[in-house]
C-alpha cells in the first residue's frame, strides 16, 4: 500500500478520534450518558434477539424473586445457595419491590430505574471533580456492556467514588459511612481503608504551610506529611462513619426482621469452586479447549469448575487474598519507612487488582469496580507532578498556587489525553518537560482547577527528580487508562456474547478468555508497581543513575591518561529545611 494512502488515512482517524481526546464539557457527558445508557437498557432487555447468546436479566428475574420474598415477609433467602451478599444488600433488592407494591411498576423498571440513577450519581460526582474522570467511567460502563446495568454493583461503586470525593474535602466522617454502608452491601469497599493509610492519619497543614482554613470555609488542599504522623480527630470521624452506617442498617434489619442468619453468606463463600471466568482458571479453561478433564458445571449460582486439583487452587487463592491484604495494610499504615502518601485511588486499585486476579470467582460484573476505583485516581493529582518548582513559595510541602484555593487539579487541562487525564504529567504542572522547572505564572488559562485537590509534594524532592519519576510513571498511567476498557470489550464478547461457546469449550472463545485474563494480569502488575512506588524520591538523595554512575567511578579503573587527581562534577547541595532558591 502507498505511504501516501497510509498517511491520509492516518491523519483522517485522528481528525475523526481528536474531539474524544479533549475535555468534554458538561453538555456532552450529559446527552453521552442519556443516550449510552438507553442503549445499554435496550441490550440488556433485547441482547438475545440481537445474537447475544447469553441473556443478562437472569439475575434481575432472581433479584425480583428476592425482593418479593422479602417484603412480603418470607426473610433473607438463606436456604437459597444462590444468596451470598451482606445483609444491606437485601435493603437495596427490597427498593424495587416496594416500588412495584406502591406505584405497580414491574420490578424489572423499578430495579433499572435504581441502577440508572446510581450511575447518574457516579457521573456527577466526577464530572464536578474531572471531566476526563467521567469520560473514563462513561466509556468503561459502555465497553462493559449490559451486564453492568443488570447487576446491583453500581450501588456500592457509587458509594465508594463518594467515600474517595470525601477523603479529597478531608470529610472523613462521610467517607467512614459510605465505606461502611458498601462493605454492608458487598464486603470488597473494605479495601478501601487499608488505601487510606497515612492519608486519614496525616490529614492537615504541615508546618510552615500557613494557617489552616477555617471550619466553616471550603477546605483547601490536603497535604499529607511523609511522617504517618496519626491525626487521631480525623481516626475518630471516620471510626463514628463506619459506626454509623452499621447502626443505620442493624436499625433497618431489626425493624424488618431481615437479621436472622445475616451474615451465613461467609460460610458460603468457602464453599464455592473456581468459577470458569477467574484468573486461577484459566489453565482448566485451556483444558477444557483441548478436550482435557472435565468442563465447568453449574453450581452455587454460576458455572465453576469442581475437580479437587481445582478446588486446592480456590483455596490456594483464599490464602493469597487474606496475606495480600493484610501486608498492604502493615505497608500503608505502619511507618515503616519516612515516604510521602501515594494516591489512594492508586492503592485500592491496586489491591482491589491483586484480590480479583487471585479470587476463584470473577464475574462480569465486577469490572465496575475497577472501573470506578480508576475513574476517582484524577481526584488525586500525580505526586511526582506536585513537587516544589523553583518559583517563591512552593517548597512549603502545599500544592502550588497562583491564587486562594487556586491548585493544581488533574484532568482539567485542555487538551489532555485520556492516556493522561488521569495524572498530570511534568509539562502540565507549568514545570518545563525537558527539564521539570518553570514557573507557574506561565500556565495559560484553564490549567489550573478550583476544586480542592490534595498534595503530597514534600519540601525535600528535587525538581529534576520530580519530573523524572513522572516520565517513569507514564507507562503506568497508559496501561492502566486503556488496558481496564478493554477488558471489559473483550469480557462483553465473552459473556454475554459467545458464553455459551466458552461453556462448550469452543476455542474462539477461550482464548478470549485467556487474553482477557492475562491483560488483567499485566494491568494488574503495573498497578502493584505504581502503588508500592514511594510518591517522592527520599528526602536528600540523588536518582538512582547518579548513585550507580558514582558507584562505578569509585570502582573502575578509569581510561589511560595524564596524571592526576579526577574530580567529580559537584553535586547540589540539598537541604531538609530550607526551600530551593
């Protein structure tokens, strides 16, 4: 093909895809949700007339079966092996029955109608904070198809996207009850608190800040010391929050008689095998495909497979899960080490990765909950973005300013990427990308953001490190922005699409299966890495090259030449306490 047919069809696809890389007003995201999401309900309602394979109202058509049991006082379906949520979750299924009771509607209308309005939230509360933020979710639940619009987990995603607004306004009180209103409704927003480490225990001004806000004033940027310093006021907000929520929904059990036996989908759990969708399946889906051992079965609500070597690997998983979680919980929280807070978005996604890529169940479904985890990460600006530049005043530890409350906001940068919505990079702070310094008073009009937006920049990083750990966390930011929509493209093709090719053990569909399942891995992997990574280079030390080539220099024989000593170019003399001049 000619170099200059391939040109032109280059530039043309960017012409066509250009307005999807730039910031969407709020005209756009609204008739973009209105009409996606029709759509959504019309797959949902028809897929299995448009060639879908599968249907997804299957669990809708239990939900009402559910609801209509618990408002007419048959109690939580514990004799069902299909139950196995929290105890909140039957509030929430019980909604749309009472809706029938009240107003006639089908279940089917009313439980959309929750669902719809959940997803209306989350696109909100984003849009107001980034639009790029709500682009990312308004894309992600498309790509995921149907399915996520006939499931409840939009309920406890529209509650952790709050809980992570919250943490950004330091309302820590709202956070510990929208956290304990979604570990109530599905357990996995518990993995929200070990991510908060050393962000809710070092909440406030550090020293030589300036004077906090005041508590009727919109609060300002979150700073967070690198000590893990405890703020015990802000434990104790978020400790009455968690209080609160499990008082409100005992309140609601007692009253209905829904609390008998609540909490037996524990037990239930452990009993269940290694569904044919996880991770840890993947060898037995290969062997499926080649003929090899027996294929999936349907039991305990889906279909999983039940030989022993696949039950020693369900159990094998549950082990990984509970140490992953408690060693993120002893890292993020113990001071072990004098680091800087990283994004706690960053965090439980990347905890959130590890337990569904070692979990022995993954449905569909539970892609919204990557989705909105990754969705909040423009909440909080890149660390490596916020350090100090080399104009007056911004070596103080706080996010740079040009005006009251004016800070560096993430995704409100015209012209930003989706590949970059998500953190601001070097060149998007107002610091020079080649050389990471600049002042800030030469960023033109619409870089900054109003909202409040925390800070993690801490007196002591060097600007040239700075902007070389945001090169290095690039890659990160791209994998992760684009690898968790396509997933959910290629789990839509799997179910429900070509599920019951996938039960049969057609090869087209198990290896879709499989990619999807190893691009879950390396996203999986690069969310790790970004999470473990230190938000700022040690307070004090040089980059890792320096340190390697001076190590070298010490230890090599250098090149013949003229005698005489050989110096090494000096090095800037840095200091803990006074800012860079």
């Amino acid at each position: 093909m000619p170099p200059a047919r391939l040109s032109r069809w280059a530039s043309q696809a960017r012409r066509w895809t250009q307005p999807w890389f730039r910031p969407w007003s709020a005209r756009r995201i609204r008739i973009f949700w209105l009409v996606s999401r029709v759509l959504l309900v019309i797959l949902a309602v028809a897929g299995r007339t448009l060639g879908a394979q599968h249907g997804v109202l299957g669990d809708v058509r239990l939900y009402d079966h559910w609801g209509h049991g618990l408002v007419h006082g048959a109690g939580l379906p514990v004799d069902d092996d299909r139950w196995q949520y929290p105890p909140a979750a039957a509030i929430a299924l019980a909604v749309p029955s009472v809706l029938e009771t009240v107003t006639r509607l089908p279940y089917e209308v009313g439980f959309f109608l929750m669902i719809l309005a959940a997803d209306a939230a989350v696109t909100g509360m984003l849009a107001r904070r980034s639009a790029s933020a709500a682009r990312f979710w308004l894309l992600g639940i498309c790509a995921l198809g149907p399915v996520a619009l006939a499931r409840f987990d939009l309920l406890p995603a529209v509650l952790v996207v709050a809980a992570l607004v919250g943490a950004t306004d330091r309302r820590w009180g709202r956070v510990g009850l929208a956290v304990g209103l979604g570990v109530l409704l599905k357990v996995w927003p518990a993995l929200l608190l070990p991510a908060l480490g050393r962000v809710v225990g070092a909440h406030g001004p550090v020293p030589g800040a300036g004077p906090a806000p005041a508590r009727d004033a919109r609060p300002g940027p979150l700073v967070v010391r690198a000590t893990g310093a405890a703020s015990w006021p802000a434990l104790a907000r978020l400790a009455g929050g968690l209080v609160a929520a499990v008082a409100l929904v005992a309140v609601v059990l007692f009253a209905t008689g829904w609390w008998r036996e609540s909490f037996g989908f524990l037990g239930a759990q452990e009993a269940r095998g290694l569904q044919t969708e996880a991770v840890p399946a993947t060898p037995f889906v290969l062997a499926h495909m080649v003929g090899l051992g027996s294929g999936p079965v349907y039991d305990w609500g889906s279909f999983q497979f039940g030989s022993p070597a696949a039950r020693a690997v369900a159990t094998a998983c549950s082990v990984v899960e509970i140490v992953a979680v408690l060693g993120a919980t002893v890292w993020w929280w113990t001071p072990l080490r004098s680091r800087a807070a990283a994004n706690p978005a960053d965090r439980m996604l990347a905890l959130l990765l590890v337990v569904l890529v070692t979990s022995r169940v993954l449905s569909p479904q539970y892609l919204v909950w990557l989705l909105a985890v990754a969705a909040c990460r423009s909440l909080w600006p890149n660390p490596a973005a916020t350090g100090p530049a080399s104009a007056p005043g911004l070596a103080t530890g706080t996010s740079p300013v040009v005006g009251p409350g004016a800070a560096i906001g993430a995704g409100s940068v015209a012209g930003t990427a989706p590949t970059e919505g998500l953190d601001l990079a070097a060149g998007h702070s107002g610091l020079d990308p080649a050389t990471g310094a600049g002042p800030v008073a030469g960023m033109g009009p619409g870089a900054l953001d109003q909202a409040s937006v925390p800070s993690f920049a801490g007196p002591d990083a060097g600007v040239g490190q700075v902007a070389a750990r945001a090169a290095r966390s690039a890659p990160s930011r791209r994998w992760i922005t684009v690898g968790l929509p396509a997933i959910c493209l290629i789990s839509l093709v799997v179910y429900p699409i070509r599920y019951d090719d996938l039960l049969a053990g057609q090869a087209v569909a198990s290896l879709l299966l499989v990619v999807r399942n190893l691009l879950l891995v390396i996203v999986c992997c690069f969310a790790v890495a970004r999470a473990a990574r230190p938000a700022l280079p040690r307070p004090g030390r040089r980059p890792r090259q320096q340190r390697l080539r001076s190590w070298l220099r010490m230890r090599l024989p250098g090149p013949p030449g003229p005698a005489g000593p050989r110096s090494e170019p000096a090095m800037p003399a840095t200091s803990r306490t006074a800012p860079p001049t």
